[in-house]
C-alpha cells in the first residue's frame, strides 16, 4: 500500500509544494489545455489539505489531490494522476483517505464522465451538468452520514 502524504501549506516544503503544482499544470493546464488561473489563492488558506501519493522510483507526485475547508464542508478539488500512474486506483486512495479521515460533508464539482466513479464512493448529484474551462462538470456531494 502507497504511503498517503497529508500536509498543510504551512508543512510543505517549496520543492515538494513545486512538484504537487507541476503535476496539477501538466494535466490540468498543458494535457487538457484549459488556461486558467491555477494558483488561485486557496493553496495557502489555513484550513486547506494537500494530499498524495508519491511515485515508487523518484519522490514525485503521482497522484494528487487539494481539500478545501469550507466551513460547513469539505471540498475536494484538483483530482490528478500522472499520465504513467493512472488505472492504478490512486486517486481512490487519496479519496478514501479524505472520506475516512475527515469526517465530514464532502462537495465536489466532477468531470462528467467521472460521475459514477464517485458516485460509488457514495457522492451524489446535486445539480446540473455546467461547462468549466470548456469541460463538462456535475456538482455532487457525499453526506457524512454515510459513515455513522
């Protein structure tokens, strides 16, 4: 089983904070060619979590994934896995960790064409599908009722 990193900002170190958003630009930004802003303040915030899994053979992320404390809930955001890790079930992990250690509300705005993935991990649709940087989104949430 993969070593699951947890850290706040404030715990990172420049090069690894460096790595995790080098990972978020190269698949977010350059692979799915969406130009936007993604140092958006919220990296920083006290409350917000980084947290992933590195690859066996050099300390880089592999998978990746930013939770956000939002008061009332958590939000999971900046889902990613590097293109040689992926069908490997990490970002499972990284959301499985998050949902048996922050028990909390869970929201999320999905890619569309992962909705039944989270979906089986027991977030639910919430609204409409809506575009984001030209990609189809649905908004979903898990209850942490779930888990009492």
């Amino acid at each position: 089983m993969p070593t699951i990193h947890d850290h706040t900002f404030a715990e990172l170190s420049a090069s690894a904070f460096h790595d995790l958003v080098k990972l978020r630009v190269d698949v977010f930004v350059v692979e799915q060619a969406c130009a936007y802003p993604e140092l958006d303040g919220r990296d920083t915030e006290a409350g917000t979590r980084h947290i992933w899994i590195e690859q066996a053979s050099s300390r880089a992320p592999a998978a990746y994934l930013r939770l956000l404390d939002e008061s009332e809930t958590r939000r999971v955001g900046r889902v990613v896995t590097h293109p040689d890790h992926r069908g490997r079930g990490l970002a499972g992990l990284l959301v499985d960790h998050v949902i048996s250690r922050y028990p909390v509300d869970l929201v999320l705005d999905a890619q569309s064409h992962l909705v039944d993935w989270y979906a089986a991990r027991g977030f639910a649709r919430t609204g409409a599908e809506f575009l984001d940087d030209g990609i189809p989104h649905v908004p979903m949430a898990r209850s942490a009722s779930l888990d009492r």
